[in-house]
C-alpha cells in the first residue's frame, strides 16, 4: 500500500493554504504598514520618526504585552495624514493579500485616533475607498470596513464618533471596540452598540484576547454583538464555550497576534485546533500583520506546522472565514463552492 510521506503532506497542505479561497475578517488598517512604507511616508509628511532606518523600526517590533504594543502601533500612526497616506497603505495591505487567496476582507478603521489631529473622517475614508476600488478593480478582492472605538477613551468618546460617522453609514458595514482591553468591560459600551445594532450596523468586540472569559460573555449578553474577536480566554469557562458552539457565534483568532503579544506562550499551545475540534466558528486571521511577523497566510502555515492541521482542517477554517463574515448569502455560497471544487481536486 502507498503511504504517503510526511513531507509530501506538509507540501499538499502549504499549497492548499496558498490556493484556498480565505475572507480575513481581523485587520487593524494601520497594524498593516510595513517599515519602509512607514518611512516612506514619514519622509513625505515630514514627519520625525525616533528611528532612523528600516532596521531600527523592525528592531522595534517587539512586545511585552498589547499595552506596549500599542504604544509602538499609536506612534505609527502619526505619520498619516492625506488621503494619499491612507490610499497606499489600504492599497498596499489588499494588493497582498490577493497574492495570498484571500478574496474578501472586513477591515478594521479608526477614526478616533486621528480626531486630536483634525484628520476628518472624509479624508480617511476617501483614500481607504479608493483603494478598494482600485484593488477590487485589479484583483476582484472585496473588503468592507468596521469602525472601531478605542476602549481607553470610554463609552461617552464612542458615542460622540458614533453619531458623527453614521453620515457614512453606506460605506461602513459595522461597528467594533479595541485597544486596551482590560479594565474597560464591554457593559461600558452598551449604549452605542445598541444604536448601532438600531441603525443596522453589524457588531464585533475584541474580548478575551487579555481581558478574561466574562469580558467574552459580556460581549454576547449585554452588547449582542454578531462576532468576537479574539476570544481566546473563553476556554476557562467550559458553559460560555457550549453557548458559542450552540449558537455558532464567530470568533477571529490571531495566532501569530497571540505570541508576539506573549498572550500564549507557545503555538504548540494555542487552542486554535481544539477549538476547531469542538465544533466553535473559528477563522484564522492576522490582526497587525506588519507588527506580528505575517500575513493571514503565515497564520495558516504556522497553526498547520505547530498543530498538524490537515487538509481538511484547512478547509474548514476557510469555510468558517466565509461564513463569520457580513457578506450576503449568495456570496457566501459562491466562495463555498470554490473551496469545495479546491478540495475535491486536491484529494483526489
Ligand atoms: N488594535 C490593534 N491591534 C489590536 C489588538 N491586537 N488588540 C486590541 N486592539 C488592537
Ligand atoms: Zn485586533
């Protein structure tokens, strides 16, 4: 009988992540920027950056925590300014990806960040749309954008942005929270979620990523949000894990998100495949792919190489990307087929 070997295995399962129809549903906009487009546009604007060279920014992107994270991710976006900025490194981050099989993305942006800078909404979200356009064009790749609140500016901050952007409702799909997680509970944003919710927004919450499993179950209770990001720390209460898996509520995993910012020690430790396992809705994802060592792709090779996914396990993965995501049913068909056809023809 042929046993197939080991290697040839890793090498079917490599080409099928690269192949494999995906939707990236977890992406900070800025967390994209590569070093040298940061330093492009430093020196365009300008602007004075504490590093000198490529080097010395890479050499930077190293964490204890997503506190000193962020501090680094804040300081990157004060080079952006124009419109041109935002265009770039929209266009950038989606040219990339196509290269990667993803064919659709839910983005996260942010608006509040640049609100002390006088950098109005209209100016981000015309370079942004742009380069959707222009990428969709090129490429045929899709993204939608969600508009994420900072946690640490509290609910009233929220609120006020909130009211402020519904004049673009048409060009945003939903509403988020991020940043510092702990000590900012989602119960504090219950006002502006349920607007959204009333204005047909969808709704996501970073939860569980530091913060603990009850700041998870929040977020379903109390903010009734459609998808969770992150959700990590749900394993320690097994009841709130039998809810998500009965109710099929999403969750964005970020593995390589999950070791720079020493949230899991290891990956032969993430609980990415057990989850799998247990039937939870779970979809890999890159969160801050300049910052975090990798792509969405890199993501699926580093839980397939630390966990031994299989094919099959790919597939499901990819599956479930499509089926979080806020696109419409006939879409979501549509991207199912074409990872089925892949599948069939892969192991045959
Ligand atoms: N903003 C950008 N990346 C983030 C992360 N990993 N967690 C929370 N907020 C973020
Ligand atoms: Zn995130």
């Amino acid at each position: 009988m042929y046993i197939e070997s080991n290697l040839s295995i890793k090498n079917k399962v490599t080409e099928f992540i690269q192949k494999v129809p995906k939707a990236e549903l977890h992406i900070h906009l800025e967390g994209s920027i590569e070093p040298e487009t940061l330093m492009r546009i430093a020196e365009r604007n300008k602007i004075n950056l504490k590093y000198n060279s490529v080097e010395e920014v890479k050499k930077a992107y190293r964490f204890d925590d997503l506190k000193d994270f962020l501090n680094i991710y804040n300081q990157g976006t004060k080079i952006l300014r124009t419109e041109l900025d935002f265009y770039e490194i929209t266009l950038e981050y989606l040219n990339k990806v196509s290269t990667q099989s993803v064919k659709h993305v839910e983005m996260f942006i942010d608006f509040q960040t640049y609100e002390k800078r006088d950098i109005k909404p209209e100016i981000i979200l015309s370079g942004i749309k742009a380069a959707i356009a222009d990428a969709n064009k090129k490429t045929g790749i899709t993204c939608y954008l969600i508009l994420a609140f900072l946690r640490q500016l509290g609910a009233e901050a929220a609120l006020k942005t909130f009211m402020n952007a519904l004049k673009f409702k048409e060009d945003i799909i939903g509403i988020g929270i991020a940043a510092t997680e702990i000590g900012y509970p989602p119960e504090l944003f219950a006002e502006v979620f349920e607007a959204a919710r009333n204005e047909g927004f969808r709704t996501t919450a970073h939860a569980g990523e530091e913060g603990p499993a009850s700041y998870v179950k929040g977020s379903i209770d109390i903010l009734k949000v459609d998808r969770i990001d992150h959700g990590n720390k749900a394993m320690d209460d097994l009841e709130l894990i039998q809810e998500l898996i009965d109710r099929q509520i999403p969750l964005t995993l970020c593995p390589l998100s999950n070791i720079a910012l020493k949230n899991v020690a290891k990956l032969k430790d993430h609980t990415l495949k057990k989850k799998l396992d247990l039937g939870l809705l779970v979809s890999v994802n890159s969160d801050d792919p300049s910052y975090f060592g990798g792509y969405v792709n890199e993501n699926y090779q580093a839980v397939a190489s630390e966990l031994q996914l299989s094919i099959s396990d790919i597939r499901k993965l990819a599956e479930n990307s499509f089926v979080s995501s806020f696109l419409p049913d006939i879409e979501k068909e549509f991207h199912l087929k074409t990872i089925k056809d892949l599948y069939e023809e892969v192991i045959k």
